[in-house]
C-alpha cells in the first residue's frame, strides 16, 4: 500500500473510538522498528518525523525515500501516513509536501489567534489540493510555561474559530503536558477536550502520550482524541536494552550487535500502545487514498 495522508485514518478513529500512533523517528532503525510493529498489528501507523530528525537523516527527500524502500523490502501493507511534526514554518511544510510528506502539522500556537489562523491557511492552501492533510495547533506546551495555568491550555472558541476559518483536517489543543517524562502524575482537562471536540468536529491529537495512564488514554479517546503521539517512550525502552548488551560485550563494543536488541524493544513498545489505542487489527478497515501528489504544481513560494 503507498503511504497515505491522515485524514481517513483519523476520522474513522474517531468514529470507532480507536486512536492511531504517531511513532517519531530518528533514523533507519526506528523506521524499521515502527513498521514493521505495525504489520505485526495489523494497525495503521503515523510516522512522525521533527525538522531537527529530517536534517540529521540527509532531508525530506531521503527521509521519504527510506520510507518507502523499508516498506517495500519488508512487505508492509498497512496505512502509512509520513508527517512532519511540528513544522515551524510555511517553506517548511512546503518542503515536505514536494517530497511526499502525506500529512503536515503548522505549529502557530506561539501566535496570536489571528496569526496562527493566517499561517495555517496559507498551508492548507497548498496541501489540500494535492491530498496532504494538515494539522493545526492551539495553545501552550512548551516546559517553559509547565505550572498548571488556566491560561496556558487550549481555549475551546478558539480552537472552534481557528479550525472553522482553516479546514484543519485535525487540531492538537493543549490540554496535556510535558515534552519529557512526567515527575508528577499529568493532568488532562477532559472537560476542555470535550468542548473542543464538540465546537471544532474534527480529530484531535493528545500531541504527548508519554506516561499518561491507559485509562486517561481510553477516556481522551473516548471523547474524541485519534492520534497520540508517542516518541519518549521508545527512547526509554531501547536505552537498557542497547545498555544491556554494550554491557555484555565488556571491551569489544560494535554497535550491529546491540541494535537488534534496540529495535526489538522498540518494537515492543509500538505494538503494546498500538493495543492500548485499539487501533491493531484495524488496518483491513478500507482507506481511501486521499495522497495525489503531483511535485511540479506544488510551488515553494509564500
């Protein structure tokens, strides 16, 4: 199957009350892990890629590129969907749709309202018309601002005004944090997530995963977030067991022989959020290909 946008995938989560993966990756390694727990799951599988992640693998276009030959050398048959997480400007974005990103997210949260609604239609102009999907965002996250204000979450009439005058295909509100491992038990607003799906209608992405309980994951599911992002955790499990082996090598230490231990475990880790999700098994769901791209109409220009 080519890789997808995350349009379909995402409102038929919402429908179903499932949600679908966002796995970040860093490199060949965690690409090939990601995948191939996803056709072992039988799951749709976001690949969530940073800009710092795209320069150090070689650019947007290697990055696609890897993809695409992982996925054709292990015979993966599942939705893919390749995205741009946290994209930080318009040439970005645009960058990454004439590679063949399937789905990007414009982060205008650090703008005024009305800023943010002008960056992210300028986006949406130029992805819809060739398939990519486009996720906005709405309110703070940054551990800078991590004490638990009222002011620092996602407002619900804003969320409503910014998807409203934008046609998000999906919108990530703050209602969680932290970009690290939680030192306290997280707090999710449920009651603003709620709102937020009730005013904007479209999917909302629990934009952190990491170290939320499952049964806050299920509720936040249940009120209407189809995409968790996850990236910390498997970063977490393929330290020890890389550690494990540097350990039993003693002096010698080549690296081939911990990486089958380090993509193991975060395999592993993919495919037990997978199940937490309950998005396995989901992937013989028809899924529309909504990704028709055409390189030469998409123009890098603001």
């Amino acid at each position: 199957m080519p890789i997808v946008s995350t349009s379909e995938m995402l409102i038929r989560g919402k429908d179903l009350k499932y949600a679908v993966g966002q796995f970040n990756i860093i490199n060949l390694e965690f690409a090939q892990s990601i995948l191939q727990a996803a056709q072992e799951e039988q799951s749709p599988v976001i690949l969530g890629v940073s800009e710092d992640a795209v320069r150090n693998m070689g650019g947007f276009e290697i990055t696609v590129q890897m993809v695409k030959e992982l996925m054709e050398e292990n015979k993966v048959t599942v939705p893919v969907a390749i995205h741009l997480d946290n994209g930080s400007s318009i040439d970005n974005c645009l960058q990454a749709i004439r590679a063949g990103f399937t789905s990007v997210m414009i982060n205008g949260s650090q703008y005024s309202l009305e800023e943010n609604i002008n960056l992210t239609r300028r986006v949406i102009e130029v992805a819809h018309p060739v398939g990519v999907s486009v996720e906005a965002k709405m309110g703070w996250t940054d551990d800078q601002f991590l004490k638990n204000e009222e002011s620092v979450y996602a407002i619900p009439w804003e969320c409503k005004q910014l998807v409203r005058e934008t046609g998000a295909d999906c919108l990530a509100p703050s209602i969680n944090f932290v970009s690290s491992p939680y030192k306290e038990k997280p707090n999710l607003v449920f009651h603003q997530l709620n709102e937020v799906m009730k005013l904007t209608g479209v999917p909302l992405v629990l934009n952190n995963g990491t170290g939320i309980p499952i049964k806050d994951i299920q509720k936040a599911i249940f009120f209407g977030a189809s995409k968790i992002n996850v990236n910390i955790e498997n970063h977490i499990s393929m330290t020890p067991a890389a550690s494990q082996e540097v350990k039993e090598q003693s002096i010698e230490c080549d690296i081939h022989k911990f990486l089958p231990s380090a993509r193991d475990a975060i395999k592993n880790t993919v495919k037990g959020k997978m199940r937490d999700f309950g998005s396995s098994g989901r992937a013989q769901l028809r899924h529309k290909i909504l990704y028709r791209i055409e390189k030469e109409k998409v123009k890098l220009s603001d």
